[in-house]
C-alpha cells in the first residue's frame, strides 16, 4: 500500500509522480487521500484476522 499526498512544491510533485506511477505499474494499492487512509484503517482495525498452520 502507498501513501502519496499531493503537494505544491515543483521536486515534490515530481516526486509524487514518479511514486503514484510506479504503485500504479506494480498494482499496488495507491491513496492521495488522508481520509480515505483513515477510513481504510478503521475498517482493518475493526476485522479480526486469524491464521491456520498449514
């Protein structure tokens, strides 16, 4: 999962470019959102996980 958030600074939303692009060519989750990551972790939070030896 990527984080990216959007910014003004010129190198920065170079930056960003680059890292939204290469989340998007390796097919992994990509947020530009803050409240989408938080709303994402509240729903992973409120799961419960369990694991089973194979």
């Amino acid at each position: 999962m990527v984080v990216n958030t959007i910014s003004n600074e010129k190198e920065s939303e170079d930056d960003g470019a680059r890292i939204r692009s290469a989340a998007i060519s390796h097919d992994i989750p990509l947020f530009t959102s803050l409240d989408t990551v938080e709303a994402i972790l509240q729903v992973l939070e409120s799961q419960s996980f369990t694991t089973q030896s194979l």
